[in-house]
C-alpha cells in the first residue's frame, strides 16, 4: 500500500510546488447558448388537464429533447384536428380525478 502513495513522488510526502497565479481578474469562457434556449422554451411543468376535483398528480416525463406536447401527441401535428394527445384525450378518460401534469 505504501508505494501506492509514495508513486510519482521523489520522497516519501513530497509535493510538487503549486504555481501562483500573479493574475487578478480571470476571463470567463465565452459561452454560447444554442438557439432553443434563447427563444421562448418552455421550462418546468406544464398543466395538461386539471381534472374534476383532483386527488392525484400524475408526470409525464418526456425525453431531454423532447417537448411536452408533441411527445404525447399522435397523428398530424399538436394543432390538427386529427391528433390525439395520448395524456389529455385518452389518460383523463380512465382517470378524472387526477391533475395531469408534463
């Protein structure tokens, strides 16, 4: 065990000396956010259904690139006539008391 430790070093508890910075102010890393996250994105959960006097609230979690509509939704698109949103359409039927939740 003891040459775990003493591996890299000349002497047994010797370190190597830290440089000194002799800089005061350090420039911040330019950081450049993607364009999904300067235009209006939704953030945290949204309310699907509320339901009639709720007593549960059931989250949906979509995947990290996913959006919290179109993740639910089948057909068309989240605006057709055809689509069916799987959480609003269809969960709320078995469940009317339950807060629905993505």
């Amino acid at each position: 065990m003891r040459r775990l430790f003493q591996f890299g070093s000349k002497k047994h508890g010797a370190r190597a000396p830290v440089k000194q910075s002799t800089s005061s102010t350090v420039a911040a890393p330019a950081v450049s956010l993607p364009a999904q996250a300067t235009g209006a994105v939704l953030q945290g959960l949204q309310v699907v259904c509320e339901g009639t006097d709720p007593v549960i609230d059931i989250v949906a979690v979509h995947s990290l690139n996913g959006h919290c509509e179109k993740t639910w939704t089948a057909g068309s698109g989240v605006d057709s006539v055809d689509s069916v949103n799987w959480l609003r359409d269809l969960l709320l039927q078995d469940l009317p008391n339950a807060r629905i939740l993505c």
